[in-house]
C-alpha cells in the first residue's frame, strides 16, 4: 500500500479525506515536527504540505518519490531543480482561486471608486466628513494588464458594469467584447488600470514614473500582485489618481507615504483564501496523487 504523508492541517472534508484514503495509508500530522519531516522523508511515497518551507523537503527526496508544491507559483523555489534532477516527481497547483483572486480586485476597483474602505474608517471614529464625490463604473473605459486566467475572469465580472474593455498582453488575446491595445494606449485612455499580470524578470517595475506620467488625472490604479508597480515612484503621484487598490504588498517595503495616504488602500496577500479556493485546491491536491499512482502525469513544474 502507497504511503501518503499530509505534513500539516489542511481542510479536508469527509469526501475528500475519503478520497484519500482509498489511495494509500494516510498518516496526517497537524504540524509535523523534525522527526515526523524525517519519517516522511524516508518513508513516503507522496508528500502533502502548506506552510513548510520546501527548500527543507526538497532536497533530501529521492528518484520515485511524489511532492505537491501547494501554490500555483514556483519559481522562487532554490531547490526545485535539484529535486527535478534527482528524479522526483514535482506537481502544482494551477488556477485553484481564479475566480477568488478575480473576485477580489474587483472589490478592490468598487472600493476604490465608492471609497468604502474611507467612508467606514471616518464613520467608526466618529469624524465628520464633507460631501467626497464617488465613480460610477458604467461607461468607465477599464484596462486589464495581463489577460490570464485572472484577466479574464476579471473581464467577465466587469461585463455587467457596461464598461468598454481594454487589455494589454504580450500576445494579443482577441477575447469577444475586449480590445487588445498596446500598453501606452491602454494607459492613456483608461479610467481605471487594473494589474493582474504574473511577476516575472520583464514584469518587475512595469508601472513606473513614466508608465505614471502617461496615466488619466483622476485614475484609479489597481493591482493583485506585487512587484509590478514601482511603490517608490508611485509615492510622487498619489495626488493625480482618484484612488489605489494593491493587494500582495506584504513582501515589499512600502513607502510611508503610501501607508499614509488615505487614497491608498493597501492589503495582505489574502485574495485567494476562500473556502471554495481551498476546497478546489485540496481536490487538485488528490487528483495529482491519484494521476501519479496511475503512472500519468498531471500539474508536473516545468523548470530550466
């Protein structure tokens, strides 16, 4: 019988530890210690993880064992290839919470344009406020920069706003109802910039003075991933955008003047945590086991 490690707390329902169960002999540690690591280590046939740093799994498995890397990204991982090499086998997760992430900058977009986020931090320290005119979206010309899994559900939920649709891409998408610009352009025209690009060596710092600088007085910039707006020059344009939404600024140093400023709103790296994300995840947690164990390969990483 196949030996499956679950190295830490993941919420599995009665289904899908059921489902799991058929595959193998569980062991299922809410947080493994040094020593359980270890066993696993030796002993597994397919690991399971969350929070633990997989550059201490990785390198010590051998040729036929199984790791499922718990997020979609990986390219930050210093010893992927070295496990890749070794011949073990590496799956991911893939687009497991498009649809929380697409949910979620939309929020960010109508609390930027209706100043919710403001509006109840005033109202719940009991200041008065003057009249501060908010956006309607309707009519608004939006631009999506990276037309992914989540640009694109993204555009979906934007639809329904009667908003005209512009979108940035490497490689034109040619998507119905959306119009494929170049980024200048989309810059220039658009009422609301919305980021949803991967970051990557060419993303890093698409968005700075220059790309600011070209942006509609008034705008409202938006974005889910970090890295790809320059938060130090963004600083000397606070006053020209209406309003700013950024979640995942948690791994960078953000300027007090960000911080500060009551026209930014700023987030952890929360958009995909929703129970129907995490329920997705777990079951591409078994189908990867599952595909494996049947000799197929599904979700493997690719790496250089």
């Amino acid at each position: 019988m196949k030996a499956i490690y679950v190295l830490e707390h993941l919420d599995f329902d009665e289904e899908q530890m059921s489902k799991l169960n058929s595959l193998g002999r569980v062991h299922y540690f809410d947080y493994a210690n040094d020593e359980q690591i270890k066993e696993a280590i030796e002993k597994a046939d397919a690991i399971l993880f969350d929070w633990i740093d997989p550059d201490k799994l990785l390198p010590n498995l051998r040729q036929g064992q199984f790791i499922c890397l718990p997020y979609t990204g990986y390219n930050w991982i210093k010893t992927l290839k070295l496990a890749v090499d070794n011949g073990v086998s590496v799956s991911y997760i893939p687009n497991y919470s498009t649809n929380a992430v697409a949910e979620h900058h939309l929020s960010l977009i109508l609390d930027c344009a209706k100043h919710i986020s403001y509006f109840n931090e005033k109202y719940k320290s009991g200041v008065e406020v003057p009249f501060n005119r908010i956006y309607e979206l309707k009519g608004k010309k939006i631009g999506i920069i990276g037309l992914g899994h989540i640009g694109t559900r993204l555009a979906e939920l934007l639809s329904v706003f009667d908003v005209e649709i512009m979108t940035y891409n490497r490689t034109p998408k040619h998507y119905k109802n959306v119009k494929d610009v170049d980024l200048e352009t989309l810059l220039k025209e658009c009422d609301i910039v919305c980021n949803t690009c991967k970051l990557t060596q060419e993303t890093n710092n698409l968005l700075g003075k220059l790309q600011f600088e070209m942006m509609k007085h008034n705008a409202i910039l938006t974005s889910t991933t970090g890295g790809i707006i320059n938060l130090d020059d963004l600083t000397n344009y606070i006053d020209k955008f209406f309003a700013i939404g950024l979640e995942d600024v948690e791994h960078q140093i953000v300027p007090k003047q960000l911080i500060d400023s009551e026209k930014v709103i700023c987030t952890y790296h929360r958009a995909y945590d929703t129970y129907e994300a995490e329920h997705n995840r777990i079951n591409l947690f078994i189908e990867n086991i599952k595909a494996f164990f049947e000799g197929k390969q599904i979700n493997i990483v690719s790496v250089q």
